[in-house]
C-alpha cells in the first residue's frame, strides 16, 4: 500500500467551512459531536479531550504527512506542537477505552459481520522509531528496515474502519533496557511473532470487550494452528482462519475425500475432492460475476486438540486445474459455504480498498520512539477512519449484502436465524 499525501477533503473539521454548503458544515460538525462524545469519554480531563480533538481535527485536514509539526501547523498555534507531543507521546490517557468505545460505536452503526486481521508493513529510513528493525518484511516482499504491526478491523462487504491494534517489539528493543526505558515499553511486554500479536488482538477485540459475538478473520499460515483453535475455542470466538497446505488435518468421518480417516497434508487431502467441489455465486455480488467461486467442504480434527474442536475445512479456488488457490479452516460449522466463501474475501478487500485511505489519514506517520505514543496515534487514525467513512458513505452504512447467517453468529456451531 504506497502511502498518498493528497487532503482528505475535511475542511470544516481542519476549522475552514466559508467556502462549504450550509448543510454539509452541519453534517460534519454533528459526525463529529456524535463520535467525540463517545470516543473521548475515558479522558478524564478537559485539555485531554481539547487535544484529542486537535489531533483528530488535523489527521483529518493536515496537508501531506500527519506529523506533530504539520497537525499544529493547521491550526495556526506556534505553541500546540509541544502540546500535542506531550498528548500522545509522554500524557497518562490509555488508549483501550477509546478503541473498545470505538468498536462498539461500529457494532451499533456499522454491524460489522466480521473482525478482520490485516498486517501493516511501516518502511523507516532508520531504526530510531519503535520498534523498527532491519528484518524480511512478508507484506513488501523483501528485507527492509520497518515496523510490523496488525490492525484488527470492523468489516463489512461494502466497508471496514480498523478498531484495534499491535506493533510487534523486535527482540532487539525488548533485551535492551535503555531501549526499553527510553521507548517506555511496559515491563510485562515479552516478544512476540506478528502473527501472535494478530491472535491476541483478535481476541482482545472479540470477547475481551463484551461485544456481540462476530467471527474473526485470520492468516494462520506461520503460526501452529493447533494452538489458534485451541484458543478461540476456550474463548467461545468464531473464526475463519487461512492455513498453510502442509497443516495436517484428518476427516471427521472416513469418507470420499479420506477413506482412511488418517492425518495427512491439508493440500493433499483436497486433491481428492473433485467430486466435492461447487460453484459458489453470492447472491448480490458487488461486481458482476464472470467465473464464479469454486468451493468445497469437509469436517476435519486437527491434532493436539483435546475436548470439543468441531472443524470445517474450506478450499477455494477459480479454477479446477489450479486447485486449490486457498485453504481456510473454521469452527463455524453449520454455515452456509457461500457467507464462509465472502469472509474469507474481506482481508483482501481491505487491503486493496482502504489501505490508501488509512494512508492519507496517517496510519504510518509516527517517527517517534515512545510505544505509547504509537499506539495513542494509531487509535486516533483509527478514530478519524471511522468518522471520515461514515461522512463520505453520507452517514447512512449499510451491512452491506451478507447473509444474516454472517452477520449473527452467535456462537461456533449455530447458524443464525
């Protein structure tokens, strides 16, 4: 995703509305009420919520990179960038409360129909920003000096707006205490792989916040799925996970696709499913369909896992001759192939449809070194994605065109009504 540094077009939030029709410096202004009051409930203190809505103010209408200096600079106040420093780098606010009352805003007004895991690559020019590390970034491909992170993201067919967030430490930050010290990167904070960060934020958003029961969306493919049911199943959360084709699985019941029954490579199971597979057309696709999905299912075990693990394994693909294109393994086991076949298109989608817009809005824009200070900034982009979304959608988002068997999951093994 290549960062953009044109304006997002919010002249009356960045505080010029001459120029703006009547109606629309209305429409604006009340959006923004109605999320502030919501989001900047858990600060406590006024010259908090007064920064709070600077910032956001000026990710909104700043001109090119959403810098400290360039937000300030918007609002004409020599003097507020040393403030807003202080807000996001060095005050004491947390950022949880903010990003749960987000999530549950988007719950009400968006009803997502899943939380989605998407990673972000940050390329740096140096090391002195958190948590940048020269390393083999997946996301570009090659090695780079970056950060790492995973935002977890409100997703529906038509759109998304992220709600939580983890930058993964290198190891390098985490064994060096005047990194550590200087970073102020909490004490508990051990090291982590991406794709862990990506199940615990997952989880943090799914049943850690006491939200209505939506299944997560997730790349499993580097890390031991294993682990990952044994997870979401002790949490009670839905997911829709990718795999990898040597993750060994085993038919639930001895049958055409595995007369055995036996553990064997999830992509060599499937090579015998030809009798098995169907085309999957959505029912009110976004685009015309020229080949529709090819899908097939089977209930599988896992190794490892003990107690119930009810699984589906799904393989996709558009074409017979290169089957399959993806494997996915789920514990929703009585939906309909099709609302899995849609979940599983929604990282993709984000990736290629609002990474440009999380781009202009700043998501990759902090070069400090405080680790809260990243995580403050990210929240607030996250915030100003929502607000810009619901404006530029004119405030009337839909569910886009799910099945309600997706939308309502309310448990792993029920489909909805």
């Amino acid at each position: 995703m290549a960062a953009t540094e044109s304006r997002t077009g919010f002249d009356t939030l960045a505080g010029s509305s001459a120029s703006l029709p009547t109606q629309r410096v209305r429409q604006e202004d009340f959006a923004l009420r109605q999320l502030t009051a919501v989001l900047f409930k858990s600060l406590d203190r006024s010259d908090q919520r007064r920064h709070a809505l600077a910032y956001l103010r000026g990710l909104l209408g700043a001109d090119g990179r959403r810098s400290i200096r360039n937000i300030a600079a918007l609002h004409g106040d020599p003097t507020m960038a040393q403030s807003l420093h202080h807000f996001i780098s060095n005050s004491t606010w947390e950022w949880s409360p903010m990003r749960e009352a987000l999530a549950e805003y988007l719950v009400g007004s968006l009803q997502p129909a899943a939380w989605v895991t998407v990673p972000l690559a940050i390329p740096k020019r140096g090391t002195t920003s958190v948590g940048s590390e020269r390393q083999y970034v997946p996301e570009l491909g090659q090695v780079a000096i970056a950060q790492q992170a995973v935002g977890v993201w409100a997703s529906t067919e038509d759109v998304s707006s992220p709600v939580n967030w983890r930058l993964r430490l290198p190891e390098k930050w985490l064994e060096d205490p005047e990194r550590r010290r200087q970073a102020s990167i909490p004490d508990d904070l051990t090291a982590r792989t991406l794709e862990e960060c990506a199940v615990e934020a997952a989880l943090e958003t799914a049943s850690g916040w006491g939200l209505p029961v939506r299944p997560v969306v997730i790349d499993a493919r580097r890390i031991d799925v294993a682990s990952l049911v044994k997870r979401f199943h002790d949490a009670g959360v839905p997911f829709v996970a990718r795999i990898s084709d040597n993750t060994p699985l085993a038919a639930a019941e001895p049958g055409p696709a595995n007369r055995t029954g036996a553990f064997q490579p999830a992509g060599q199971m499937v090579k015998g499913w030809s009798g098995c597979i169907r085309p999957v057309r959505r029912p009110q696709p976004r685009e015309p369909e020229t080949h529709p999905e090819l899908a097939a299912t089977v209930q599988v075990r896992i190794r490892q896992v003990t107690g119930p693990a009810d699984l589906t394994l799904l393989a996709t693909g558009q074409s017979r001759r290169e089957w399959p294109a993806e494997l996915w393994l789920t514990n929703i086991t009585n939906a309909h192939m099709c609302a899995l076949v849609q979940l599983t298109k929604l990282p993709e989608r984000i990736d290629q449809e609002c990474g440009e817009a999380a781009d202009r809005l700043g998501i990759r824009d902090f070069r400090g070194r405080s680790y809260e200070g990243w995580n403050r900034h990210v929240t607030l982009v996250s915030a100003a994605y929502a607000l810009s979304m619901f404006l530029f959608k004119d405030c009337r988002i839909q569910a886009g065109h799910f099945s309600s068997s997706t939308r309502n999951f309310g448990s792993p093994q029920t489909r909805a009504a």
